[in-house]
C-alpha cells in the first residue's frame, strides 16, 4: 500500500485517488506499538532503572532493536544507527506485521551499501520514550495503566544514557561507528563526547551542535497544536475511542514544511489543483495542501502523540556545551575519526550549525570545513540522496 512508504525518504508526490482511499477511516487512539502487536523484527533488552537529569526516574527501562550482519567473535564491528524524530529501529526490511512502513535507509545499510551488514553488525534501537517498542509514554507503568502525562521529561544525555545500556547489555564495549542524522546526530555527537572511548568513527549527518531558539519556536507550536486538541485530554487518551490525530497530524504538516525545501514544493506542485475543483472559493484544493494533508493523516496510524511531544522537547534540551564550556571546549575530547555532513537546502538545520560542528571537532576526515550535499529535497535529503549520502559514510569506513 502506498502509505506503507515513509514520507520522509522520497520525492514529495501528488497525491492520488488511491492514496486518498488509503487513509478512509479515524486513525486509532495511538499508532504506537503495543504489547500483544507483531514484534516484526524487533528484538528487545530491558536495562533496568534509569535515572534521568531531571532527578526522576524510569523504573523499568526496555529498548527495542533491530539487527542486520553479523557480531565479530571480537566484537569490534558493531555500527550504532540512531534514528531521527519520528523514525524507529526498522531501518532496513519491508513493511509487514510489526512494521507499519519499511525501512527508512535501505539505500545506505545492506549487503555491499555505504554500511555494508557483510563487514558490519547494525544495532538500531527505538529511542527511549519513543512509541515503536522501547519505553515510553504508550507503555505501561509499573500500576498496569500507560504512562500518558505521568511519562517523565527526557534529554537527549537521558536517551543517550539508554543507548549506553543496551550497548552494555549487548556486551558491546565500544562501537567501530556511531551514526545519526537530524534527532539521531544529537545522539551521536553525545555518544563521541560523552563516552570518546566507545567510539571509533562518527557521523553527524545534518544536525547541529545546539538546538537554536528558532528550532526550538518550530518545535513549540507542534507541540501546541497537538495540546490544544480537546481529544489529547492532558496526554491521559489510551482507553479513549479516538485520540487527538487532528492535533498530532497538524503537527506533522507543520513538520514537512521544515523538512523539505521551498524549491522541492514549488517546483513540484507548482500552483496546480487537487483534482478539478477551483480552489480559489469554488471548494477545490491546492495539490500541496493535499500533499501536507495527506501525510499529516498517515502520520498518525504510525506515531503516538505524547511521544512526539516527548521527542520533541528532548530535540529541545541540545545543547552539547551545556556545563561544558565552549563548543570547541565541549567537543576537545573526542577521540572518534568524523563525518560532519550537511545539506545546503537544509531550513530546519542550516549547513552553518554543521560548518561550526565541523571547525570545532578534532578529527574529522575531511578538514575543518563540513561536507556539504547539493540536493532540492531540504533537510529530508540525508534519507533520500543515497549516492550522494552514501559514498561519504564509505568514506568514514573505509579503514
């Protein structure tokens, strides 16, 4: 089916009569995975209590992982991939039971790929207080019901810790790569500075140093449009008939404005009509406002809503200099041999946050100024331009 394919790794497209049907219906309460629902390829490690920046706690901690390779008997060829906001674990396979969407960077990890599983084993988990397996606001608390509201405040340093304690659970003392892009460079720039001896090689593929007030304005009135629905009932909506989907797929059209560029949108839809209706007070429709509907709605048949305000305020807490110092002060220790790449259509992240990553990271492969893509597609292009992405992840491992 067509919405069984991520948005965020293609072209924007038109969107069609069939894919219209395709979202016929009220989306359910949640799109998290739930307990009783298919592992699909999921596997999963608890890790016990985590104790979080904020002084609380997460009692019992579960991630959910996916593999693909195999683990050396030395266990020195395990490459971490860290997801963005609203990807999972599934970054390679089909859609199926489990799995709502198929893999996001199927370009770039497999066999012979820029990660090629024939030399390295792929660990990617589902970030903590995400909603497609680890633990987060759909799970359960220890009293039987779903967190909802009661879900504690996450940093990415918290979701990081977690990512630590499935590697320790793994036996997996220090990663040959640790990779991210968007929400998962965050992680993996914290992975290098907190733990630089766990980290071989590092790829930061369009993210920042720290999270500008300007992202973090983007990021507030998603998550208001998802608080102001009256089905989001403060986060307490489980064992409701309907969730809030209008609030949550607002959020997500707000989103895709941020993640692809105005040349992408202009250049493919133009001023053209949705169908044959006059749009201009005859009752018609933009095709770009069906394009921004459309992908609002599919959202969320795959997404929660309290975790995409979790996940997003944690996006909010970066800030790699925080208690640091400055940011070549903060970035001083690691030890990894680096990737910074950018995309120079990129409007939620601008390649001049990667430019100052790269100028203040030692070690990077390719000198003080960052990689930068040429590509129409805006932030989302680190998931659609394989040959373009790909050969620079080569690169980093090439030795």
């Amino acid at each position: 089916m067509d919405w069984q394919t991520s948005e965020d790794t293609v072209p924007s497209a038109f969107i069609t009569e069939a894919n219209r049907r395709s979202m016929l219906g009220t989306p359910p309460t949640t799109g998290a995975w739930r307990e009783g629902d298919a592992p699909g390829n999921r596997l999963f490690q608890s890790i016990g209590s985590l104790a979080l920046e904020s002084g609380q706690s997460l009692p019992h901690v579960r991630m959910a992982y996916e593999t693909w390779g195999t683990l050396s008997p030395d266990r020195d060829n395990a490459v971490l991939v860290v997801h963005a906001l609203t990807g999972d674990s599934h970054v390679v396979g089909r859609p199926g039971p489990g799995h709502p969407t198929a893999g996001w960077w199927g370009g770039i990890v497999g066999p012979g790929l820029a990660i090629d599983t024939d030399r390295w084993f792929v660990i990617a988990p589902n970030m903590l207080g995400g909603c497609q397996g680890s633990t987060g606001p759909a799970s359960f608390a220890p009293d039987g019901a779903e967190w909802g509201s009661r879900f504690p405040y996450l940093t990415i340093r918290d979701q990081v810790a977690a990512q630590v304690g499935l590697a320790d659970a793994l036996g997996i003392e220090r990663f040959a790569a640790v990779i991210g892009g968007s929400m998962g460079g965050m992680h993996a720039l914290e992975w290098a500075v907190q733990h630089p001896d766990r980290v071989e090689r590092l790829a930061v593929l369009a993210a920042p140093p720290i999270s500008s007030a300007d992202q973090i304005a983007l990021n507030s009135v998603q998550i208001e449009a998802i608080r102001m629905d009256p089905l989001f009932r403060d986060g307490d909506y489980y064992d409701e008939p309907e969730g809030p989907f209008r609030g949550l797929a607002l959020a997500r059209r707000m989103a895709l404005l941020n993640y692809r560029s105005p040349s992408e949108l202009n250049e493919r839809f133009e001023r053209s009509w949705q169908g044959v209706l006059d749009p201009l007070g005859k009752g018609g429709r933009f095709a770009v406002e069906s394009y921004l509907d459309f992908h609002g709605n599919k959202f969320t048949r795959r997404f929660d809503a309290n975790s995409y305000i979790t996940l997003v305020e944690a996006m909010n807490s970066h800030d790699i200099t925080r208690g640091r110092g400055t940011l070549t002060e903060s970035l001083s220790g690691v030890t990894s041999r680096s990737l910074v790449l950018g995309i120079d259509s990129d409007r939620l992240f601008p390649v001049e946050q990667q430019q100052a990553l790269a100028a203040a990271l030692p070690g990077t492969i390719h000198g003080p100024n960052a990689i930068v893509v040429s590509s129409s597609f805006g932030h989302d292009a680190f998931l659609i331009e394989d040959d373009l992405v790909g050969p620079h992840l080569a690169t980093l491992l090439a030795n």
